[in-house]
C-alpha cells in the first residue's frame, strides 16, 4: 500500500488563497448573505456555513479573488489561533489570518482537511518567527508537504472519520434543541407568565381579549387576537395540576407585574454563592497526581452544551485544603466572573475553581437549572454590575444583590422535573461525543499513515468492543 502513496504539497492540491477583509468603514460591504470566515468562527466543527458576520456582494467584490467556493480548505495560519482547519460549507469570503485551498477535483477536501487538522504543532512550528504575531504565509504554506494514497482511498478514509464526525455533528445540533426546549419553557413560565394569563382568561371566562398587564419581557399579552392566543400563537398546554400551582392575577413590584404573591430577592440570599482559588503553582504536592478537578474559564471556552465534563488540570488532596471553598458538589452553578464574564455550566462531577468564577451552590428553593436559564435570561444585568479598567470582572459582592422573582417551591419543583431529563439527555450526549471524538482521533493518525485499512477501521467504528487500535 505504501508504494501507492504520493508525497506532494500543499500548493500541488489546488488554487491556495488568503483572505482579506472588506473596508469596514465602507457602508454596504457587511450584513449580507456571504459567510465572511475569521479563525473566531473556526469553533470545533469539521463544516462552516454560518459565520458571525457575513459580506454583501459588494463587500465580496471589493475583495477579488478571496472568494473560495464550498468545500475549500481554511486554514488559521496568524497568531494564538494559528492551525485550526475547517471546511467551507457555502461559498465564502475569509479574512487574512487564514489561508484556504481550493482542492482540485484530484483530491478530496474531506482528506486533506483530516490531514491539516492533526497538524496545528507542525503548522505553529513552521511559522515566521521575530515578531509579535507568528505568521505562516501564503509561500510558506503551500510548501507544506503532504502524503496522500489514491483518490478512491482517500474518500474510503475521509467516509470513515466523517461518519464519527457526522454523529457528534448530529449530538451537538440534538443538544441545542433540547437545551432551547428548556429555555422556552422557563420563558414561558417565569419570564412572560403565560399560565398566569391563562388563569386569568379561564376564571373570567372571557370569550373575546382582555387587557392584562404586559409581559416582563415585553411581549404584549392581550387585545391583538382571538381568547386563548398569545400574540397569534397557541399557549402552552399545561395539566390541571400545574396549572393550579399559578396564581390568576398579578401584582405590582419593583420588577413591575410579577404574579401575585411571589416574592423578590436577592440573589445571594437564594443561593449560597462562593469564589475559589489557585494553589501555587510552584508547589508540586498541591498538583502531582491530582485527582480532583479543578476549573479555570479556559475550560468553558470550547463547551457546546452548558454542562462541565472534565478539567485541564487536577488537584492533590493538599490543593484542595488551599481552596476556601474547597470541593463543590456535582450539580453546582458555575458563572465565569471575569476573563470572560458570563461563561455558564452546571458541574456533572465534583469541581474545585479558581478565582475566575461565581460558583452558585443551589438547593430546592432554586434549582440549578432555575439559576442557569435565570443567569441566561438576566446576563446584561450580570454584565452590566461589572467593573474593571484591564478587564471588566463582576465580583461577588456586586452579583449577590441582584433580585429574583422566585416561583413557589412546588413550582419549582414541577419545572426542575419537566426540564431535568432534557439536561440529562444534553449530559448523555456530551458523553458520547466525547467517546467518538476519541475514537475518530485515536483511527485519523493511523488512517492517515496507512498504519491502518480501511476495512478495519470500519470494523472498529461499528463494533469497537471488538478490538483495540
């Protein structure tokens, strides 16, 4: 097999490109249709087609020539995000930090870009040095070498990791639903009050609109359709039993028509809300060895789902000891406070953090995924109580006296039940994902060298308990 593969390079595969950006003070180059690619929209997945900002065709002309079709390569080749890769999944337009190849018809995309993508050390290494942002330009890169077997194999070999990558594409969309179910549902309930309407409308026995009072979140609630729609669509259907638990009226507060008879209160007086630390890193015994996770915001800077699997780094017994709030609990509420603000995840295992975070130890008043869709739903005014000329970092003294409309315990039990399972799927997701990305990560270096056949790749994709690779 071996005597079949050809050593050529990267400039042998096709047209390379780099991107350029569209004068940004020019009206009309932006808000368009055409993805416009920066290595900040290159975020894990093997296919881009949606992109932060997009380019108007006039923005894409004032650029000739950096337009690269579908199924081009990009590459990041400029600065920390230097090496990632990532396939064009429409026609598109890419800054300069990134250089693509246009693949010719000889080669197939889907492998060369398996390829680049277990090369970002390789790829940093042949970088310019001297100055403050390494750079791997358009010359450099092309000369890039590259083995490749014939084309039949190398779309057999791109089949196999695809399918993996196809699945995890799948989990992550599947996540987003559900994760947007919970939301929905917490939207409803607690931020626009829709059963509360409901009651209303039900004891009045009104057959045409009534005024009621507006919505928190300032959807309007009465007086443009028909009794028993919301802003002309269905409400949610809710069992008599919870239902009953909703009061039908409300009343005024200081955060304006709340339901009546619910109260308002601090948040730190709802939940228990402590800091963490950082052992010194100059002292093996708190890091040797460790065994307990410890977080930093750099480890929720790659989550797809607001949930917290594994660490970077673990702490020793002794590491614990130096963290006043020691070990949390699974389930425990994490808001990153600074660096950025705002990262939010519930602990699947027990965690230790450091500094960087707000950690929110939840209890039946306010469930966890109560105080996760509350933190989501409230974040401008998390954001706005933070301070900072360096960095802007929310500190626990600020985030404490936030207030918040709190349903009635029984509520809160009927929403944490309805939402739970979702989170658990999500959970149960995450862990396949991380499952086959390993798997497709341990077969890529071996199916790339020709270390492994195609056939038992796919012997081990379909039945992995069968053998080790």
């Amino acid at each position: 097999m071996a005597g079949e593969w050809e050593d050529l390079t990267l400039g042998d595969l096709g047209r390379v490109v780099t991107g350029k950006t569209p004068l940004t003070a020019v009206e009309g180059n932006f808000g368009g249709q055409i993805p416009f690619v920066t290595p900040s929209d290159m975020d894990g997945r093997r296919t881009i087609s949606t992109t932060a900002r997009c380019l108007t065709e006039t923005g894409a002309a004032s650029v000739k020539g950096s337009k690269i079709p579908a199924g081009s390569v990009m590459v990041s080749c400029i600065g920390s995000d230097m090496g990632k890769a990532v396939i064009a999944g429409r026609d598109c337009v890419t800054n300069q930090q990134i250089n693509s190849i246009v693949v010719d018809d000889r080669f197939s995309s889907e492998f060369v870009y398996y390829n680049l993508s277990t090369r970002k050390d390789e790829i940093r290494h042949q970088a310019a040095g001297g100055s403050a942002q390494p750079i791997l330009n358009k010359g450099d890169f092309s000369r890039l070498e590259i083995t490749l077997p014939p084309l039949a194999e190398q779309k057999a070999i791109a089949a196999v990791l695809g399918a993996l990558d196809d699945k995890i594409e799948l989990n992550r969309r599947m996540n987003a639903t559900l994760e947007a179910m919970a939301r929905a549902l917490f939207q409803s309930w607690f931020i626009d009050f829709d059963p509360v309407r409901q009651n209303m409308d039900r004891n009045q026995n009104q057959p045409s609109p009534v005024l009621r009072p507006p919505s928190p979140s300032g959807r309007g609630a009465g007086g443009e359709g028909t009794a028993g729609l919301l802003d002309g669509r269905p409400p949610a259907a809710l069992d008599p039993a919870t239902a009953a638990l909703f009061p039908d009226s409300f009343q005024d507060s200081e955060a304006g028509h709340i339901p009546k008879g619910w109260p308002i209160q601090p948040v730190g007086e709802v939940v228990d809300c402590v800091g963490g630390g950082t052992p010194s890193t100059a002292e093996p015994k708190y890091w040797e060895c460790g065994t307990h996770h410890w977080t930093t915001p750099k480890d929720f800077s790659s989550l797809q789902a607001p949930v917290l699997l594994d660490t970077d780094r673990k702490l020793t017994d002794a590491g614990i000891a130096k963290i006043s709030s020691g070990l949390l609990p699974a389930g425990t509420l994490l808001l990153s406070s600074r660096a950025p603000v705002g990262y939010l995840a519930i602990a699947a295992m027990p965690v230790a953090i450091n500094q960087g975070f707000i950690a929110m130890k939840c209890n039946e008043r306010a469930s966890n995924f109560f105080m996760l869709n509350w933190c989501q739903t409230n974040m401008a005014e998390i954001e706005s109580r933070a301070t900072g000329t360096t960095f802007a970092e929310i500190s626990k003294q600020n985030f404490r006296p936030i207030r918040v409309v709190l349903p009635p315990k029984e509520l809160m039990v009927a929403f944490t039940a309805k939402v739970a399972p979702l989170y658990a799927q999500i959970t149960a997701n995450l862990h396949q994902s991380r499952t086959l990305a390993t798997l497709r990560d341990t077969l890529l270096p071996k199916l790339l060298s020709g270390e492994l056949s195609v056939a038992d790749a796919e012997e081990v994709v379909h039945h992995p308990e069968r053998q080790t690779v």
